[in-house]
C-alpha cells in the first residue's frame, strides 16, 4: 500500500491547513497516511552563515529523510501576508540545501485555506510557479476560501467546493 505524507505548513497548534491536510488523506482509498507536525521540526533560521559554522540542522535531514521514503505528499499552505509562513519557508530553504530536488520527484497534492475569501491563493500561485522545479512530479491544486463557514466536523461542506475538493484527492491519488 502506498504511504503518504500529510502536513500543514504552520506552526499554529491548531492550524486549519493541517485540518484541510488531514482531511484530505483521510479521503485516500489506497494508501495509508502519516500526519507531521511542524513543531516537531525546529529549526535555526536559515543562512549561509549558520550552514557554514553548523551544517545541515538533523531535524532538516529527519525531514528530508522522510520525503525520500513516501510516495506521496499532502501540503496544505498557511498564507502569511501573501506569501508561505516563516517556520515553512525554513524549512523549505533547509531542504533545498540538502537536495534541490526537494519533492523527490513525488505527487503533489498542494492546497491552501484561510478565514478570507481568497483561501491562500497567493501563496498557491508562489508555490505552483516553484515547486515543480524543486521535484514536485505532479500538483493537483485546491484552495478553500473562507475556512471557517467551509469546514466542519473534519470536511468540505461546501455544496461546490465539496465535490472539487473530493476530485482533487482523487486525481492525486491517482498520480501515487
């Protein structure tokens, strides 16, 4: 059976991306799902400065580690003034440094939600127009605006946006 991994990029305790992420793998039918947290990955801020007297963090190599082993992520975007959230965006430069192929050549499920009426979509079109390049094999987009009058009880109830997100997870799942 396929494994996927499935996380926010945030480090609210009670993140709604990692709400929509999980949601989401618990939509898969034939893979099973691991959800990381990103506290549980701290991190010196990024610099070459901080790489050249420290090397690599072990929690970036952790991280990076269990990328290399899935065959799939969930990733679903806290938008932070219109742009990835700063412990992400750590995270992020730490693993290119290890591996520019940061995604491992693996299917993609990318989505973001805010309380807004945009549902993170700045920060999805940041990530769609990089991640292919840094190894994402396929991305299958979904944005969920206005989280809270959207998600309840661990779902989309949105008459349109149900069905939308449903067809994403699917057409993910078919990309493991």
């Amino acid at each position: 059976m396929k494994q996927v991994l499935a996380f926010g990029a945030s480090n609210s305790k009670k993140s709604i991306n990692k709400q929509l992420a999980i949601s989401a793998a618990e939509q898969l039918k034939l893979a099973t799902f691991h959800v990381l947290d990103l506290n549980d990955f701290s991190l010196p801020m990024y610099g070459i400065d901080e790489e050249t007297a420290n090397g690599i963090p072990e929690k970036a190599q952790e991280f990076n580690a269990l990328l290399q082993k899935t065959d799939g992520i969930i990733l679903s975007l806290a938008e932070h003034n219109g742009s990835y959230a700063a412990v992400f965006k750590n995270l992020y430069d730490w693993l290119s440094r290890i591996d520019k192929n940061v995604w491992k050549d693996k299917p993609l499920l990318l989505m973001a939600t805010s309380p807004g009426a945009r549902g993170g979509l700045n920060v999805l079109t940041t990530a769609q127009s990089t991640f292919s390049r840094m190894g994402a094999k396929s991305l299958v987009v979904f944005s969920l605006p206005s989280f809270h009058q959207n998600f309840q009880d661990g779902m989309v109830i949105e008459e349109t946006l149900q069905p939308e997100f449903l067809a994403a997870v699917a057409a993910f799942e078919e990309q493991l």
